[in-house]
C-alpha cells in the first residue's frame, strides 16, 4: 500500500470525497416518483471512475406535480388502509 501507484489512487479517492454530498444530492434528486416504473437519466463518470454524478435537472410543471403528487398519496393511503 505504500508504492506511487496506490499513494496517486488514494489522493484521488481522497479528493473526490469533497463531491460525494453533491453526489448523492443529485442521486436523490434524480430518484423515480412513485407513479414512474423507472428512469433513465445520464450519468457523468468522472476518467479515474472515483465518483459518478447524475447529469440531470428534473424539470416539473407544478400543478401536474402536485396532482400526481396528490393521487399517489391517496392510492397509498388506501392500500395502507385495506391492508389492516
């Protein structure tokens, strides 16, 4: 662990730490509402593979948002409900 080769990855690893939050912000942001069966998005890989960032800016229409919104919270409430 102590040759160039693992000193050079290890300063890599270690800055690319600075941008994990950032990263898993965007993960987050860039998750499928409950109403999408999945979501393709683009990735940005970073050339040493030390940290990946989602490529994307979900753009929404409030009140379609908010509507969708509103119906899976309603679904959910009734299969919580029936479940009982």
């Amino acid at each position: 662990m102590t040759s160039k080769r693992y000193q050079a990855d290890k300063r890599i690893y270690l800055g690319a730490l600075k941008y994990a939050p950032h990263s898993i912000f965007k993960l987050l942001e860039n998750m499928p509402m409950p109403w999408e069966t999945y979501r393709e998005v683009p990735i940005l890989y970073h050339i040493t593979g030390a940290i990946s960032f989602v490529n994307q800016v979900p753009k929404v229409i409030e009140p379609i948002y908010i509507a969708q919104w509103g119906a899976a919270w309603s679904m959910m409430r009734r299969e919580k409900r029936d479940r009982k």
